[in-house]
C-alpha cells in the first residue's frame, strides 16, 4: 500500500501524469496507474505537478537582523520544497543554524560563508582575519549532509579594500574540499571589478546576480555583453539570476537573452523584507518575470528542479523520477493581468499568474499561501 497516491495531475510538457509515494520516494510514475491501493490520494483535478522546486539563493537563518527568515516562508508555502542559505552563516554561527532548520518542514541546506561570522554586518570580508580556513574546513566535516557549498561575497561594501583576496581564499579551500565542492560568488558594486572576479572562476563555480543593473556588471559603456562574460560563460561558469532586492534588471536580461547569455538556475535572494515588500515576493513571481521574455513553462521549472540539483549535488532530487525524493510542487497557471517589477522599478506586464497549491516534501503534503 502506498502512502499517498497524485491522480489526475499534468506533467509541465503537457502530459497526464500520476504518483505513487512511499517511504518519502517516488515508486510509480506513468500516465494512468491501475490497482493502487494508498493511505491518502490526492486528486490533482488537472493541476501541474514537477518536482520539487529548488531556491538555490536564499537567506533564512532566523537570527539575523539583516537578512533573515523562517524558510517555511521562503519554502513550503510559496511552493519551494528545497531552499538553500547562500552564506547567511559562518563557521562561528552555522551549528545553531543547523539545529534550527532540523525543526523545519522545508528541506533547508547551506553554503557556508567564506567569513566565519556569516552576514552580521555588510562588510564580513572587509577583515581578512575572519576568514579561518581550518574552522571552514572543521564546519563542513561536522555538517557534511548539510553544508553544500561555500560562499564569498565579492563586492565593495563587503570586502571594502580586500579586492579578490577573500574570492582566492574561497578557491584555496574549495580545492582543499576537492576541487569540485560547489562554490558560488555574488557581484556587485566595485571595486574588485567583475573581471577580476570572473577570471578567477571555474567550470561549475556559480555566479548570483549576473543580470543586475549596475556599472560593474555583464554589459560594457556600449550596452553589449562584455568579452570576459562570454569568456566564462563558455568555460562553464554557472550563470545563475539571484534576483534580490538590488540585483535583477529586465533591460540587462533581455540584452543577455537576446544574444544567448541565458540563466543555468533560477533563485531569488529571498529574505524577509524583499518577500515582503518586493520586488522578490517568491519563486513563483520570479518565474513570472523569466517567462515574460520567452522562456518556457518546461525551461524555467528544469531551472529550478534539474539544474539547482545538479549544482550543488542534490542527487536524489530535481527529478520526477522512481527512488527519487518524494519533493514536489503542484501548482496551476492561471490567466491574471499584473504588473511585474524589477529591481530597479521597472515595469513590464504580464497576463499569467503561476499558482503554487501544494508542497510535498518527502511524501508529506503541505497547503501553499495561494491554496484557497
């Protein structure tokens, strides 16, 4: 008997679609599944259903007082069934992270942040002192099925004079990790130079907020994508959006879109006051923003399911697949007029809504904010 059986639901190309769950696992898939016997069935009436959705850039460690949150609010009820701190913690604060998120009903992960304080203050890395490689390195042993990444946060008013310094300690403790242990690098303002920055990154090394609006970002004096940009993107540098409240700019996307520089994964940089206030709000209304220029329902959820899963290792998720992880969202798409902002207060409109109505996190079956 199963735990729970999904009928009647539709897979994002199109197609019929039914799951059967048990022990937190996909054990059934197939268009019209016969002779099942299960202990709940959820009807899904024709609603989509992928696996689970991945927010591979959040903030959630609850005790912060600048960027924080409670990752239910990040993750199950907006329809995100895995969330992923992007270096809210270091190593003198990611133990009592831990053991906050393993009262969670969102699966939660971490990168830990180059800086042993984690983001206390704007300028973690504006003392290179903070960066104490063997503590790094003790943090990751203890946590190994919890921290899947490191961070280093590589613009001015967070390393103030210390340039490229703290990215090249991030790269020696990454190879120290085995060369392939994920690594992602947020940009911003300069100095160091978004060049300085890219030059040291890898085949696999992530960068967040590549589509921002700013002076030190992909595009040159010119409104073209910089030789250097193509340069990484070609080497395999994983270019990833990290909307945030600063970081997402709809001209800078639809020049990259329009030349081939496209997204590998979709995150947002949630955190409490950009989910509340905008223009972040929640995957689904990023989503929303990425379709707007001509990416399909099928592409941008692989964005957040198969790839985020692929880059940080998550090898029993982003798949519906059979042994797989039982994470899924189920949601609907509904036809809604709306006005969708970027982060510089740019305006493009839109006239569908993606509505999120279950999160299912190892079998377990949660109702989103949208589900009336």
């Amino acid at each position: 008997m199963l735990d729970l059986y999904l009928k009647n639901g539709k897979a994002v190309d199109g197609t019929k679609i039914e799951i059967g769950i048990l022990n937190g696992k996909i054990i059934a898939l197939g268009q019209n599944l016969t002779d099942i016997t299960a202990k709940k069935t959820l009807d899904l009436k024709g609603k989509f259903v992928s696996a689970g959705w991945i927010d591979d850039h959040t903030h959630c460690y609850e005790k912060l007082s600048l960027y924080f949150d409670d990752p239910d609010e990040d993750g199950i009820k907006t329809g995100v069934t895995t969330v992923i701190d992007a270096g809210s913690t270091g190593s003198d604060n990611i133990k009592d992270f831990y053991e906050i998120t393993r009262g969670k009903k969102t699966n939660v992960y971490a990168m830990i942040n180059i800086s042993k304080t984690g983001i206390l203050a704007q300028d973690e890395l504006g003392d290179i002192s903070r960066i104490q490689e063997n503590q790094l390195l003790d943090s990751v042993s203890k946590f190994p099925n919890f921290i899947v990444g490191i961070k280093a946060r590589e613009s001015h008013s967070v390393v103030i004079n210390n340039g490229i310094l703290p990215l090249i300690a991030a790269k020696k403790v990454q190879h120290k990790l085995g060369g392939h242990f994920p690594l992602m690098v947020h940009v911003g303002a300069n100095p160091p130079e978004l060049k300085s920055v890219l030059n040291l990154m890898d085949k696999d090394d992530i960068l967040t907020h590549v589509y921002n609006g700013k002076s030190n970002g992909i595009l040159d004096d010119n409104g073209n994508i910089e030789s250097f940009v193509w340069e990484a993107y070609q080497r395999g540098v994983i270019f990833d959006i990290g909307h945030g409240t600063d970081s997402f700019n709809f001209k800078t996307f639809s020049v990259a879109v329009k030349d081939g520089l496209t997204p590998r994964t979709i995150s947002t940089d949630i955190y409490n006051r950009n989910r509340k206030n905008g223009p972040v709000y929640d995957m689904a209304t990023t989503l929303e923003k990425i379709m707007l220029f001509g990416f399909s329902l099928a592409q941008v959820i692989d964005m957040v399911t198969i790839e985020p899963a692929k880059s940080f290792h998550l090898i029993t998720k982003g798949k519906l697949k059979v042994n797989f992880d039982a994470d899924l969202t189920v949601f609907e798409i509904k036809e809604n007029n709306k006005v969708l902002n970027d982060s510089n207060g740019n305006k493009m409109s839109s006239n569908k809504s993606i509505n999120p109505v279950f999160s299912i996190v190892g079998g377990n079956v949660y109702k989103t904010k949208g589900n009336d």
